[in-house]
C-alpha cells in the first residue's frame, strides 16, 4: 500500500478526456494539444516523454500536463474534459515507521484477543507444503492454474534474477524514468510472488496462486519506493493495450475523495475487458477505535476493492473499512496477515503483512476464474464475489467475504 501523508503535488496535472475521445488517439492528441498551449503530447507507445512534455495515455483517455494558472482555468471550463485534478507523488507505506507500527499493533490486537478468549485459536498456519492463504482460499484444491490469462502487476518491479522465476516469461516494462524493472525496494516481488509464484519454489512451501498465468510486471513505483500518478497510469494504460484481463495494484492513497482519473480508468478498464484490483488500504488502527477508510484508487466504484484478514479470519488490524464517499466500500477480503512470498535475493522469500499482500491473492484467484469460465472485466468481478466465503463480520470491513478459488 501508497502512503498519502507525506504527498506533495508535481506541478502537474491529470486531465480527463470525455468519453468521445477514447476511440480516437488523433482527436484526443489534438485536444490535449490545445489544452497544453500547442505542445504535441506523447502516447505510452512512444516511452518516456522530454521533461516537460505532455503524456496521453489513449487506452484510459487520461493525459498529464503542466498548465499555467490561465490554461488551469481554460481547462476547468472546457467540455471535453470530465475532470481536471493535480498529479501527486506517492510514497510506498512499507519504508514507513507507521507501517512498522501497524504491525506491532495488529500483533498486540490479536494477542489481546487470545488472552481475552475473543477469538479461537488460529484455523489456518503456513505448512511445508502451502501458505495458510492459500489453504484459506481453496487454491491448494483447485485445478485452474491461470493458463492462458494476463496478470499484469503493478507496484516497484520484480527481482528478474529470482530463482522462482527462472525460466518464466515475464513480460516487463518500467515507467519510472532511469530505472528498470529490477525491484530493489521489494514490494513488488513479494506481491508478483503471491499472485503468480510457482508451483514448485526452489525452497520452502508454495506461495504462489496463478502459477500457469501470463504474468506482465510494470514497475510504476521507483526504488525508492515513490511514484507519480502519471507512471501508476502509464502502467495501467500499457497493462490494457498488451492484453491483460487482470491488473494487481497493491498501491493508492489515504484520500478520501473519489479521483476522477482512476475511476474513469477502471471503468474504461472494465469496458475493456480489464478488472482492476487494489488495496483497501493500511490507515485504520482497529485496536485504538480507528477502522481507517478505503482510499484512492480502491475507493473508485469501478476498481475492485480488497481488505485483508488474518489467518483466524478475523479482519486485520490496520485494514481498512468502508467509507460513505460513492465506491468507498470494501468489495471483497482476503490473506493480509503474514502472508509469505518472494523477495528480492539474498533473502529469497520473506514473511510481511498488509492489504498490499491481500490484493494479490484476489488477483491470482480472479485469474483462475477467468480461466475456468471465461469471465472478463464485469462478469469477472460478479463471479468473484458471489463465489466469496460469507464471514461473521461487517460487509463494511470484508465486503461480500473472503475470495474463494474454483473447486474441483
């Protein structure tokens, strides 16, 4: 998950074309040249644009550009635009101290609840063989495995020399200027490995879900672990046009308001073909009274919201609870508490929590959904909720319940 505490605006701003536009990359470019005062603007076909150039990103109908005072207040006023907004940069939560404290919390939560006699003990734990998310979810009984679907995963690359994924074709591209895919922050191999991982690790259990899948990574946050808006919609627009019916974003913003930009993307997305997955997101503190609220892009109508439980099936400490903004609720849960995964080498594997880790596991299992019964975009989402686990708790905190993989 993006922390949004700390953002700071570009200079820049997102502008949303009208839905006229979105079928026409000539027109779109024209209008988005006249916005921006005559300069051309580049199309994610064309790679990274000179500083200062304006970028359309044809498969969304969204573009980025820096605009006067005067072309800000043209552009508000011009109908071809559904929505003018500022770009931000995001900041990954897991180099956080609040992060490190969300841990601690959720750890100090649930022992209090065992003392107490609140909760039974765990119904899931990690084995030689599995995960406990995966037992969880009924992927170790499953026999889809993701065949013939695109998982495109979003987030701060991938260790391309891991030994989980030698021999894989890994489709790559990074949309972080100077950087390639080569994740040095290790969030993205960690959430690459739960959605896609292999069958078969070179060590330890299996961790993966859609091990068969066509796995696309686009590195969206840079080793630092920040990430504009404008590179996070780059990567979505590349993820559509190359043909994923799958995108795993385990990233936004702790922003209440509904950004015009992510919701016309993921409804764009869904026309497409496209389901879009995200992140609740990690800001509520549930052992101090505070669930937190679902932010931006989870809390876009047409993005598929994920929170995460523990291996008890108890909602996780930091995860967080719908909103009343329209879009704002919790959609579906799944495995967000010790979930282990890939990690960047030496470490290999590593054990870490959030709804960062519960995101892909709906994305993994959405794969073999779409692979038993040929499920795209809306239809996709209908089958991932109505098949979800009903839990004793709150649709406000896990939605229709917890993602379930396709029986036997």
């Amino acid at each position: 998950m993006v922390d949004d505490a700390a953002d700071g605006m570009t200079g820049r701003y997102l502008l949303v074309l009208d839905d006229d536009f979105l079928d026409d990359t000539d027109r779109a470019r024209v209008a988005v040249q006249e916005v921006c005062g005559g300069e051309r603007p580049a199309t994610t076909r064309e790679g990274a644009p000179a500083p200062g150039r304006p970028r359309l990103f044809p498969e969304l109908g969204v573009a980025v550009a820096e605009l006067s005072p005067q072309q800000l207040a043209a552009a508000r006023a011009d109908r071809r635009l559904l929505g003018v907004e500022p770009e931000r940069v995001r900041h990954a939560i897991g180099l956080s101290e609040e992060y490190l404290r969300g841990f601690r919390d959720a750890a100090q939560f649930l022992h209090a609840q065992l003392t107490a006699g609140a909760v039974a003990a765990a119904q899931f734990g990690d084995t030689e063989e599995l995960t406990w998310g995966l037992q969880a979810t009924g992927v170790a009984e499953s026999p889809e495995t993701g065949a013939g679907i695109a998982v495109a995963v979003l987030d701060t690359g991938l260790d391309l020399e891991h030994p989980d994924f030698a021999g894989r074709d890994v489709e790559t591209r990074s949309f972080v200027a100077g950087q390639t895919v080569q994740d040095a922050q290790g969030h993205g191999t960690h959430v690459a490995g739960t959605a896609c991982g292999p069958l078969a690790p070179s060590s330890g259990r299996r961790y993966g879900v859609a091990h068969e899948a066509r796995l696309m990574v686009g590195k969206v946050l840079g080793d630092d672990g920040t990430g504009t808006d404008a590179d996070i919609l780059a990567g979505m627009s590349w993820a559509i046009s190359s043909g994923a019916q799958i995108i795993s974003m385990s990233l936004g913003a702790d922003v209440r308001a509904v950004s015009t930009a992510y919701e016309t993307a993921g409804r764009r997305a869904l026309a497409t073909g496209t389901l879009v997955i995200a992140a609740a997101g990690n800001n509520a503190r549930r052992s101090a009274g505070n669930p937190g609220f679902v932010g931006v892009p989870a809390n876009s109508p047409s993005i598929m919201a994920v929170g995460a439980v523990d291996p008890s099936l108890a909602v996780a400490d930091f995860s967080a609870a719908s909103s009343t903004v329209d879009g704002g609720q919790v959609d579906i849960a799944a495995p967000g508490v010790d979930v282990h995964s890939s990690w960047p080498r030496p470490q290999v594997t590593r054990t870490i929590s959030g709804t960062s880790m519960a995101t892909p596991h709906v994305a993994g299992i959405a794969a073999l959904w779409a692979q038993r019964t040929g499920a795209r975009g809306q239809q996709l989402w209908a089958q991932l909720v109505q098949a979800a686990q009903r839990l004793p708790l709150p649709a406000s905190d896990v939605g229709s319940g917890l993602v379930r993989a396709p029986g036997a």
